[in-house]
C-alpha cells in the first residue's frame, strides 16, 4: 500500500469531515454533544478503518507517523468543525496525555491509562488550574498531595477541567514537595481515575450561557482526602512543572493551527453569505466596500497567522520547545487576536444569522473568546516574548 504524502493526508481528511462531520454540526449546535455521542462514535470507527486515526502517533502506535508541522496541517483541516479532532482522537486534553504518558509513563501506566486512551475506548482530562489562584502563575497551587505509606492523599479544588464529565482519569498537578528551595520543583503530576473515592466534580461550570455536557464541557473537581497508590506518580516526583511546559509547548502549536482552521471556515462562511446575499435588487453584500476590506484583511491575517506557526513548529523540531520558547508565546498571542477578529467580522457579514447556532460561528465565538486566556494569557506571552527577543541585546 502506498503510503499517502501529506497533501494527500489532508485532502483525505477534508472530504471525510465533509461527508461525515459536517452534516452533524447543526444537531450538536442545537441539542449538544451527548445528542451526537452514539453516531461519533460510529464516525470514530469509520475514521480508524479510513487510516486516519491519531496521524501525529508513530505508525507502531497505530498513527501516521506525522511529523509536528506535518501534523499542523492536517489538526488545521480538523479545525474547520468543532467535531474534527474529537473524531480522529486528536483532541485536547487527550493529545497533551497521551504524549505525557507515553513519555514519562511506567509500564503498567501504559497499560492502564495510555493504551485503552490511544484507542479511544476512554477518554481523560487534565486539572491544574484552580478558583483560587491566577492560571497564568502555574507554580501557585493549593492543591496537595501528600504521602501516606504507598499512597497519595490528594486534598484541593480544580476548575475549568475541561472534558472531565465522562472522563476514565485526569492527570492532576499537586504539591508534593512544599519546602522545595525552587518554585519549580514543588508539584507533581498524578494519576487519578475519576472514580477515585474523594473526588467528586462538583459541575460542570457554566461559559457563556452554556455548561456544556461530556467531551464539550468543563468542571470543577474537588479532591478531599482522596487516595490513590504513590506508583500513579507521572513522571519523578517535583517535575510536574517541567512536565506541563513540556506538554504545554507542542500543545500551542496545535491549539494554533486548530484556531487557523476556525478562522478560514468562518472566511468560508464569510464569502459565500457575502456573494449571494442580495442588499438590493441588483447589488450584493460582497459589493460593499467595508465587506470587500474584511475579506482583504482577513485573508492576509490568517495567511500570515499560518506562516508564523508553521515557522515555529519547525523551530520546536530543530531546537525543542525550549528553543522555541519566543515563537510560541508570539504565535499564541498573535493567532488568539486574529480568530477573534475573523469570527467577529464573520459574524458582522451574516447579521442575525451570524449569532444564531445554525451556524457554528457563535459556538466558536462564546467558546474561543477564552483562547486569549487559557494556556497562558495574551499579556503573559507578550512578556515572556519580548524577555526572550531582548536576552540577544543584554550581551552586547
């Protein structure tokens, strides 16, 4: 069997969303996800006999061996439709777990957690921001996690866990290591199935009107002496921080490219609505010339927004994420504001159509407005930026 180039990959997984994704969005828009559940996991089936399940994974592990920019193109295609990633198991948080245990993980972990997730049988979710602390200073938990003979006693609360309702297991960042002379070295990531006696998830938190339910939702979990064995530890003890930045690196690349593929959908959305949109007997929208200027400024925005990650991807393979540190926090902050802007601007040309759910531009926009905040926000990553560019200047 030939193996299929990347232009290929993406043009495979183009028409499979259109086939079979698309035509869904509107009963997910209108009803939510568990109204789609049953017939996503049959797409998630077809997906897996279509060589398409989890592309970024080694071919040993069942993948296509994509590379990360590779991989950018394709989690861009996915983007296009709120369903994309979930059905071809690419989503977040699952993708950032998957590559956390498969690195850091113990063999029974593997066994355990990783292999059921690669297969989609389970699903997981991450908990390290909390209600009571800044998610934009990460060594600052309360979360704690303390020895008890061969286990963990977990006591905290966690919120915006995304995808926690109907998750098997969440990697929790902890404080095992309080007297840590480094700020670094204080937490630690653990191993908690959702079943765990002591945790609870207290709901799922409402966003923008809505509180979502299943994969589409995030919650806030309480941990109250809740006891799992100390072999669940990921990785070393103390290493939760450099775990996350880890996990965290590739992660924005991804988010990135899936916020590249929101934004030329909702162009596409844009144009078409724009050049059959009659405003008068025998003139359209797109003949306007503040429409006209959307569309100019918007195709170069998401073209320029598109070379900037691709640049840094490719950075994160020569150099690895800590050699690319200043790519990533520009590309997250510059792509967050363009999504922002190419939804709001999509949502202008549509009129009342562009804040209805028949479209998915408002689900996008109520739900990405946080793209500015999580994973870090946009004021942090400018700091962090312009703190990397300006080194290069301290030693002339």
């Amino acid at each position: 069997m030939t193996k299929l180039n990347e232009t290929d990959i993406v043009a495979k997984v183009r028409k499979f969303l259109a086939e079979n994704l698309i035509p869904l969005e509107e009963e997910f828009l209108l009803n939510g996800f568990l109204s789609v559940s049953e017939v996503l996991e049959e797409k998630r089936q077809l997906a897996k006999k279509e060589g398409l399940w989890t592309p970024y994974l080694p071919e040993s592990d069942g993948g296509l061996g994509l590379s990360l920019t590779q991989f950018a193109a394709v989690s861009e295609e996915l983007g296009r439709t709120p369903l994309g990633h979930y059905v071809l198991n690419c989503q977040a948080p699952d993708i950032g777990n998957i590559e956390l245990v498969s690195l850091h993980g113990t063999a029974d972990q593997k066994r355990v957690f990783l292999e059921p997730l690669i297969r989609g049988e389970i699903r997981s979710c991450f908990a390290m921001t909390e209600p009571e602390n800044p998610g934009s200073n990460p060594v600052l938990l309360d979360t704690s996690a303390e020895k008890d003979g061969d286990n963990y006693l977990i006591n905290g609360q966690k919120w915006f866990t995304s995808s926690a309702d109907g998750a098997s297991f969440t990697v929790v960042m902890a404080v095992t290591n309080p007297q840590s002379e480094s700020k670094y070295g204080r937490a630690s990531m653990i191993l908690v199935p959702m079943d765990a006696s002591g945790l609870e998830i207290v709901e799922n938190t409402p966003v923008m009107g809505g509180t979502g339910e299943g994969y589409a939702s995030h919650s806030e979990l309480r941990f109250t002496d809740c006891r799992v064995p100390s072999d669940n530890l990921l990785g070393p003890e103390g290493e939760g921080f450099r775990l996350a930045q880890e996990r965290l690196g590739p992660g924005r690349i991804h988010h990135c490219m899936r916020w590249i593929g929101i934004c030329e959908r909702a162009f596409d959305l844009m144009c078409r609505h724009a050049s059959r949109r009659r405003i008068t007997s025998d003139s359209l929208l797109a003949d306007q010339a503040i429409v006209r200027a959307w569309v100019a400024e918007s195709r170069a925005e998401i073209n320029s927004a598109r070379l900037m990650v691709l640049d840094a991807a490719e950075k994160v393979e020569r150099q690895g994420t800590s050699g690319a540190r200043a790519e990533i926090s520009l590309i997250k902050f510059y792509v967050a504001d363009i999504l922002q802007k190419v939804l709001d601007r999509a949502i202008q040309a549509l009129g009342a159509l562009g804040v209805t759910d028949y479209t998915p531009l408002a689900y996008w926009y109520r739900h990405e407005r946080a793209a500015r905040i999580y994973d870090g926000p946009d004021e942090v990553h400018k700091l962090s930026a312009a703190k990397q560019i300006l080194k290069k200047y301290d030693s002339e």
